[in-house]
C-alpha cells in the first residue's frame, strides 16, 4: 500500500464545527467507469426515472408500506451518485441473478458455480480477494444483460468517506481543513487499485472555481478536551489530523487563559516521505510553545522505516514513560487516533505497562487503573480501516 498524504482546504461564507468533528464527503466516481457501465448494461444515460422508497408506517398497527415519492432524474445522474460500480466489490448473490441473465452457456455455467457452494472459494479468489469491481465482473461476462431494476437493487450503494478535521475554526476561520492518505495498492494479480474517495479529492484542481463538494459536519468520537487539562496524544499516519486541531486550538487560547501542557508521540514511515505537518509541530517545540518541554509536554516522532529495525509510536512512549506517568498523575486525558488493526491495542497495553512499571503497580492493578481512567472519561479513541 502506498500512501501520499495533502491537506484540502475549503471555504464557506458562514461555517460551524468543534474539535474533534468529523467531516462527511460523498466522491464523485470515474467519468470513463459510468461511461462504460451504462454502455455494457445498455441504457440510456438521459432517460428520466422516477425512484420510490417504499417504507413501513409508523404504527405498529399498519400492515401495508407506504411509497415516498422522488422528483424524476436523470439515469445518468442515478448511476453517478448512489451505485458503486467502479470500487466496491459485489456480493455472493450479485452472481447467483446474473446466472438467470446469461445467455452464453460457459457463461451460465461459471456463474452458477460461484454462487454455489462448491464454488465459495473459488468465488473468494476471484472476486473479494482482487477486489474486482461490477464494472470489471459485467465485463468479464458480457453475455450478461441485468434490467435496471436488477442492478438498483443488486449493485452496492456508493457510501460517503469520514475525516477527522485537522484545522481550528480559531485559527481558520469560515474554513474546514482535512487530512487525507491517497491509497493506491496491487492484488495478487497485479491488478492496480487506488482509494475511490482520496483520488477523487487529490484530482481536484484548486484553481478551478465553484467546485462542488457534497459534505455535511458530525460529532465525532474525540470528546474535546478543556485547555486546562494535560493530553498524551497517539496519532500515526493521518490519525494525527485531530491533534493538529487540538495543538493549534490550545496554541492560540494560551495568550487569553493557562492552557495545560501536550505529550504528543506521532509516527510515519520515512521522515523524508510522509512527516506529516513537520513545521507545525516543530514549532510549537519551540520555547514557551504548548508542546515544549518548558511547559512539561512534548513532541516524539517514530519513523518506522528509516533505520534496519522498525519503531513505533509504542516504542517511543515507552522510552518517555515516566513522562506520561507524570502526566497520568496529575489528570490527563489520553486520545488515540489512526489505523483501526493492531495499533490502538499496542497503545493500551503500552500504557498499561507504564502504569504498572511507573507506578508501581501489579499488571492487574494496573488494569484496574487504565479502565477506570476509560470509565472517568479520560480515555479516548479514534480508530479507522
């Protein structure tokens, strides 16, 4: 998996979000991939439909559904904004309905295969694990013509992406920044695959105006923290977008109020690659800044891929432990953001093991110690796949 990370930078007349907010963004999809999902499947991209959602009342009593009406849009339009022919990989059943539609018998025969369940490993190889896509899979059966009600109910739902927002309203105002990994990876067959979403987002050309973003603000899962408490943040990779908001909210309160002090442990590959926000960190290290030493935090970066033996943001907490016990003590908050597989569980039992060896304490005491700092509130956690 390779990864590039940007920031993109948006405007709005009047705009309103907290700390630790999330940003919902709906991508737009690969004109050529529409293009050729409309031409295999045979329709006609200006033909107006009309869509009904049908929904069960309200009473309980009510046995029938009743039909919400949608204004008539362009099919052209339906395809680009809720199915997901060029990402997301069908389901088991995609296959199993386009065996009733094939017409070339090799055709039907393979996928009657997969669908049955001689065939669920073979399907496995073929399609979740290359990730093909439905325009890939209707190619690789052309003898397949799905009517349109078929393929609004069969294709996935194009799903909107979430991303921490990494700016202050404080610092940025009427503007909303966020942190993005541009993701681009190979399957076993060599087949080239790139994140739907980030790729959209890193192609859009900031000297175009009037650029349309469909997004909308949710509160996010980072409870922000009040100035006058201390902070051990964990951020890898992009999971550092929340705490760059946090670092420059607290930044900017401390010339009007006593802001507490900022232990911040980040982490990337290569210090030359991907040292996400490097001059904004260093220079809150700088003296008097809300992440130096003079004022009892601190920033400590893990580059995993710069020396023979891999390190980690785990690894540098452990070597700052009594900094964080210190911080513990005295009422810190603990936030943990980034990649949702092993290094949120690292993290914990990283502290943990601080507790017991800093404090003093057995592994079961210690225990005892960190869920209650979770049950006071006091641990939080942003975790992503």
């Amino acid at each position: 998996m390779k990864e590039m990370c940007d920031t993109l930078s948006l405007s709005w007349d009047v705009l309103q979000y907290e700390t630790g907010d999330v940003l919902e963004v709906m991508p737009s999809q690969n004109v050529a991939a529409v293009d050729a999902f409309i031409g295999h499947c045979g329709l006609d991209p200006d033909a107006y439909i009309t869509v009904e959602q049908r929904k069960r009342p309200n009473s309980s009593s009510g046995s029938d559904t009743m039909t919400i009406s949608c204004q008539p849009v362009k099919l052209r339009t339906l395809v680009e904004s809720t199915l997901d022919i060029a990402s997301a990989s069908p389901r088991r059943y995609f296959f199993e309905v386009m065996s009733h539609f094939a017409t070339a018998e090799h055709e039907k025969e393979r996928l009657q295969y997969f669908a049955s369940t001689e065939g669920r490993d073979d399907l496995y190889q073929y399609n979740q694990k290359e990730r093909r896509t439905v325009i890939e899979v209707l190619e690789d059966f052309p003898s397949v013509r799905l009517p349109l009600e078929w393929l609004l109910q069969l294709v996935p739902r194009l799903r909107t992406r979430m991303f921490s927002i990494s700016s202050s309203l404080l610092a940025h105002p009427n503007q909303v920044h966020i942190t993005v990994a541009v993701v681009s990876w190979m399957t076993p067959y060599k087949r080239k695959r790139h994140g739907l979403c980030s790729s959209w987002l890193a192609g859009l050309d900031p000297r175009k105006e009037n650029i349309l973003i469909p997004m909308r603000f949710h509160r996010g899962a980072l409870k922000p923290p009040p100035p006058s408490i201390p902070l051990v943040l964990v951020g890898p990779g992009t999971g550092c977008a929340p705490f760059r908001t946090f670092i420059e909210q607290r930044a900017l309160l401390r010339a009007v109020e006593p802001v507490a002090p900022i232990l911040f442990f980040f982490g990337c590959r290569n210090e030359a690659k991907d040292f996400l926000y490097k001059d904004f960190w260093l220079s809150n290290m700088a003296s008097d800044g809300v992440l130096s030493q003079e004022r009892g935090g601190g920033f400590f970066v893990a580059f995993s891929r710069d020396q023979p033996q891999k390190v980690y943001v785990q690894h540098k907490m452990q070597e700052e432990s009594r900094l964080i016990w210190n911080l513990l003590k005295s009422g810190a908050w603990v936030y943990v953001a980034g990649s949702a597989t092993k290094m949120p569980t690292e993290v914990m039992s990283t502290i943990e093991e601080i507790i017991s060896r800093e404090g003093g304490f057995s592994k079961e005491s210690a225990s005892r110690w960190l869920r209650q700092l979770e049950k006071a509130g006091r641990y939080h956690v942003e975790a992503w796949s």
